[in-house]
C-alpha cells in the first residue's frame, strides 16, 4: 500500500476514470493530492491519528461525483490545510461549525 511510502509528499490522479473511495492519507508525509477529475462517490473521513494528518496543505476532489452530507465529509478537516477544493460534486447539508476554528 502507498501508506508505507514515508517519503511521498505528492500525490496526483487528477483526471483518470477511478472511482470508489478517495483516502486523502495516503502517506504519512503527504502535503498534496489532487484526486479531481475522475470518478469518486466518497470520501473518507480525515482521521486524526494519520501522519498526514498534521502535513496535508492541499486537497483537490473536485468534479467528481461525491454524494455525501458536507458536515461528514469536513468533520475532522486537518487544522494546517491550506486548500481543500470540492467543487462540483453532490455534497449536501450544512458546512459544520468546526471550519470558524480553522
């Protein structure tokens, strides 16, 4: 799996036909992904314990097909993102109250 690539910093399979679950963690150091542009349905919550958790500045799924809730989709957004970029998807509901501590 790519979680045991320490060094991958940069992650990028923008415009391809994947689909299923994007994992925005998919390394331990990761500062960049961009998963837009392709197929996804969802998108699995940020998890705290990750190491990328603390490194992640840039994410990317946009035009994709995301059908999820937004609060669930955002809950736990890691605190030193830069960029989170969704656009063009089918997220629904509210933004959660924990992006003001952003």
């Amino acid at each position: 799996p790519l979680y045991n690539l320490h060094e991958l910093t940069h992650f990028d399979v923008s415009g391809n036909q994947l689909s299923g679950e994007v994992n925005a963690f998919v390394s331990p150091s990761l500062i960049y992904a961009d998963f837009s542009n392709n197929r996804f349905t969802y998108m699995r919550s940020f998890e705290r314990y990750k190491g990328s958790f603390r490194t992640l500045l840039f994410c990317d799924v946009s035009n994709n097909d995301i059908q999820q809730d937004a609060s669930d989709l955002l809950e736990n957004i890691p605190p030193n993102i830069k960029q989170f970029v969704a656009s063009n998807n089918q997220i629904t509901g509210s933004l959660p109250a924990s992006l003001n501590d952003l």
